[in-house]
C-alpha cells in the first residue's frame, strides 16, 4: 500500500490551523506512488487547482489534492479543510460522500489540503448533455437523488432550533458590493420584507454545504454518491440555503444551448430572452419542471419544519444571497438584476 494510500485508509486531520512543515505539493505527488491527473484551475478570480491522484492498479482515483493561487483561494481551501474536519464524525456510510482530509500540502507557501476521493460521476455530465434538462424523467432523478441525500445530511447533523434566517449578512454585503447602485437600498429593504417573513418559521440549524449546485454533485447509480468543494461549508448554519441553492442553479442554466428569442426545447413556456429566464420560469411558470422545483424546495421546508408555502420568499431569498457571495461581479450583477426584476 502506498504511503498515500495508508494517509487515505487512516489519518484524520483535525485542527483547525494547517501544520507547519507541509510537504510540497509535487513532492507529496511524487512520494504518494500514485498517478497525477491535474484537472485545471478554476475561471473564479481567486483559483484554486486540483490534482486528482490515482491509483495505477485498480484505475481508481484514491486522492484529491486542491491547491489555491491566490492568498483569498488559500483562506477558502483553509475554510474547506477546517469544515470537513468538523463533518468527519458522520456516520459509516454517509460519511463516504463527503471527502475527509488526510493532509495538508505546501504550494508556492500557500496551504492545499489533501483529501479523500469521493467516487461518482457529477452530475454536470448529465446535464450538459444535449437535450437532457428537456426529459422529465431525468430532471426528476436529478432532484430525487439531492433530496435524498440532503434529507440524511440534515438529519444527522441537525442541532438547535432557530428562526429561519435567510440574511446573516447578506444584506450588508449588497449594501457594500452595490454601494454605487442607486437602486440597492429598494433592494434591501425588499429582501429585509422577505427574511421577516421567513423568521416566523423555526428550523433546526444542521451543517451547510453552501454551495450546492449540480458541478458539486457525484452521482452513482440514481444516487447522489459524493458532495465536493466545501469551502463555504460549516458545521451548523441554515439549512434552506443548500435547499434552494441547487434549485436555483439548476434552473439557472435550462436555456443554455438555445439561441435567444427560440422556445427551450423541453419546457413549454420557455424561452429564451433576459438573463435568468430559466428562474423566473421555474417561479412564475407553468409546466413540469416550475411544478418539479416548487416540489422540491416546499418538501424540503416542510420536512425541516417550515411553512412550505414560502418556497418563493425562500428562492428569492437565495437569489440575493448568490448576488451577495458570488466571486464572480458580472454574476452577482446579473443576480443582483434578477432579483429585482421578480422580487417586487
């Protein structure tokens, strides 16, 4: 067994400060006995760089290793080491769907975290695929398989109860990014409305992924087999956020092969125009998949003890959150833009 492979089979890192005296990151590759594959940096400004390590007899990759390039891409790969250092007492099982962090690695003197391999295949795969957000039956797999898998994630780590809170920030934040936006403090006050009326409702505050959308989801088999990047997780936080946050990308990007001004092949209702049309379908729209998300994001507050009839103050809400804490300012713009365009 390599020495890797021993790291991965046994070792828990479970600090909270990256110990001094890392390896290198190429060093680590070269002494790990196992194959690299480096899988490329990511287009946010603050990238991060992933080598997947693999094992050379059975094909499997075994390790993950993210390395950050900027000083901000080194606190996030911080963040996400010190998270899953407080997920690793999920039980037998479950716990294989999250990766477990086995050692920290040095790279041009910024901090990378080495990680268990979660296997699957994500979810993106299928849904690039040509016409496969058209096909009900798929889409609904794709929902099912979330749903089941945070329904247990929620429940395991579920804690104290609290009112719904939806804010923790955020509005500070728009306030801030968009500080030069005459509009922001309309936009504000809307999403203060909003929160005051998700704060009736009482939640368990569980874990947090905070980012879950489909590019962090591994599928095996009809169900959600790995969640990866967890650099905006935390141990106990609000629950509804990773409920309408994989709806709304989701929905997100349903008219992405389609030429503006055609009908989204699939989606009756849909068509292609301003930006964000597939959110607005999915709120104000008839058809199978508006059906299919309000489904999704009322069942999931409903089983975490909420009003399930406010699925859209929730979705809304997440909106301004992604216009609030996205890397990318063109993204944010544009959700920033979206919320005010079907928020009032």
């Amino acid at each position: 067994m390599t020495s890797a492979a021993v790291l991965a089979d046994g070792f828990e890192q479970s600090g909270h400060e990256a110990p001094p005296g890392r390896a290198p990151l190429w060093e680590f590759v070269r002494g790990s006995g196992l194959r690299s594959l480096v899988v490329g940096a990511s287009k946010d400004p603050n990238a991060k760089i992933t080598v997947l390590l693999v094992s050379p007899s059975s094909g499997r990759t075994v390790l993950a290793v993210k390395v950050p390039t900027t000083d901000a891409a080194a606190r996030a790969v911080e963040a996400e080491g010190y998270a899953l250092a407080e997920l690793r007492h999920l039980p037998p099982g479950f716990s294989e769907t999250i990766p477990r962090v086995v050692d920290w690695v040095d790279f041009e003197g910024r901090p990378g975290i080495v990680m268990t391999a979660v296997q699957g295949t994500p979810m993106s795969t299928s849904y690039m695929r040509w016409r496969n957000t058209a096909r009900p039956a798929r889409v609904g797999a794709h929902f099912a398989a979330v749903d089941g898998w945070l329904a247990e994630f929620q429940s395991e780590t579920a804690g104290r109860t609290a009112p719904l809170e939806m804010d923790d920030g955020v509005s500070a934040l728009l306030t801030s990014r968009f500080a030069d936006d005459p509009g922001i403090g309309d936009d504000v006050e809307r999403f203060a409305e909003i929160c005051t009326r998700l704060r009736r409702n009482a939640v368990p505050r569980t874990a947090v992924h905070g980012d879950l959308w489909f590019g962090n989801i591994l599928l095996d088999e009809g169900r959600a087999s790995g969640v990866v990047d967890w650099e905006a997780g935390a141990s106990s936080g609000e629950p509804v956020r990773d409920l309408v946050r994989f709806a709304l990308m989701y929905a997100q990007f349903l008219d992405r092969r389609t030429r503006t001004g055609r009908a989204v092949p699939g989606h009756p209702g849909l068509r292609v125009g301003t930006w964000g049309a597939g959110v607005e379908y999915a709120l104000s729209g008839d058809g199978w998949f508006p059906d299919l998300f309000r489904t999704f994001v009322r069942g999931g507050l409903a089983r975490l003890g909420a009003d399930p009839d406010r699925w859209r103050d929730a979705s809304l809400a997440g909106i301004a959150e992604v216009a609030a804490l996205t890397d990318d300012h063109e993204f944010a713009l544009r959700n920033l833009e979206l919320f005010r365009r079907i928020a009032y």
